[in-house]
C-alpha cells in the first residue's frame, strides 16, 4: 500500500467571504491512435476521472486549497491523493468556477458553496497505489466520455476551455516545425548554392576591402540575416 495519507479535516482550509476555496485539475495524457488512411499514426488526448465516495459519477480530482500552500501545490497534492498520478501541472489556471458541493461534508460547512480553480496537468507517473485508493477509482477517457459522465456544467466548462488550452499548444507546435523546416530548407538552399557557384563568385576586388572572412562564410552570414528577418529573432 501507499506510504502516502491524504489530508483530512478544515483545520487549514481557505475561504474567501462565504466560499471555500477548492484546487483541482484536469489531468490528461497523449497515446497512439489507430493508423489514418495516410498510413501516420495519429495521437489522440485522455483526460483521467474518478469515483465519488458514495456517489455514483465521475469527478476530475479536486479539494480544499489549504493556507500551507499555493493553489498549484494544492492541485498537484489532490491529483496525487485522489487519483494516484503525478504530472506537469500549467501554472495558469483554466478557470475559475462557483459551484456548490454535493457531499455530505460540505453541506454543513458555509452552506456548501465552493470557489474552485482549475489547471490542466499532463501525467508523467501513474503510481499503482495512492491515499484514496480505497474509496476512490481512476478512468481514462476521451473527451467525449468525459463530456458526457461530466454530470454538472462547471465540469463541462473546464472540459471546454480544456480544449482550447490543447488546441493552442497544438498550433504552437506545429508554428515550431513549420519554422524549423523553413530554417532547414533555406540553409540547403544556401549550401547548394554555395557549391554549384562558379569560381569567380569567390574573387575579391582588389578595388573593395579587404575581409578575412571566407566566401562560404559571408554567403551563411547573409543567410543568417535573412533567416533573422524572416522569424524575428
């Protein structure tokens, strides 16, 4: 069994006014989907969901951000504690939802009303025991389980700006490979052009300065300011 003991009790619980302040994430990985019909394989997301204690639904792992802590730390510790899973937590939130508690706990406590931010955590570790492993279990799903087991709005709405955050990262990687390539291209281009030149190309006027630099230097030289130019750098 885990080493590891959840954190119980409000002793250390953050409020703002009458909400209690709650930290959570959405944890989410990558795999391998089936072949397209170009023969690439393709990746497709899974979010991770779990149990509720006598409930019968699906959460994303959440809880009490407590006054020890920072509001990521509180949302790496509930992953950790609900869900069994380490990861790369987005240090900028998804959001930030008002909601009210369905459990039994909170229904006593400032009348159940919740302030809850939530993050978007890329897992790295799936430990095989956790803290709430007794009352708690894990589900990998794609975004369209989830949206569908997702039985309250605010859950849906982290869901879809979830998605926008993934669709972002997606255009950004794509802008990086895009510029690679186009920075790959050029400097064979600028090789290519190099070594088919004709041997005049590599005389010096004896009218102009003297350089110490080498033709094929002057030649990358340019090229670096035209790929400087081209991508702002």
């Amino acid at each position: 069994m885990s080493c590891l003991s959840a954190r119980t009790g409000r002793q250390r619980q953050r409020y703002e006014g009458n909400l209690r302040l709650v930290s959570g994430c959405i944890p989410y990985r990558w795999i391998k989907d089936s072949t397209d019909q170009t023969g690439e394989t393709a990746e497709m997301i899974q979010v991770l969901m779990v149990s509720s204690p006598k409930r019968d639904d699906l959460v994303f792992p959440k809880g009490g951000w407590e006054d020890d802590e920072t509001v990521t730390e509180a949302a790496s510790r509930e992953a950790l504690e609900e869900a069994g899973v380490k990861g790369i937590l987005r240090e900028i939130p998804l959001g930030i939802w008002e909601f009210r508690s369905k459990s039994s706990l909170d229904l006593c406590c400032v009348e159940g009303g919740c302030k809850g931010y939530m993050f978007a955590m890329e897992v790295t570790e799936e430990l095989d025991t956790w803290p709430e492993q007794k009352n708690r279990s894990r589900q990998w799903l794609n975004i369209k389980q989830a949206f569908s087991l997702s039985r309250y709005e605010w859950m849906r709405s982290a869901l879809e700006e979830f998605l926008k955050v993934m669709e972002e990262d997606r255009k950004l990687e794509k802008q990086d490979e895009d510029n690679i390539a186009s920075t790959s291209s050029l400097l064979a281009d600028v090789s290519e052009s190099q070594s088919l030149a004709p041997p005049k190309c590599y005389k010096r006027s004896s009218t102009m300065p003297h350089h110490s630099m080498s033709s094929k230097n002057n030649i990358l030289s340019c090229a670096s300011q035209e790929i400087a130019i081209n991508f702002r750098f």
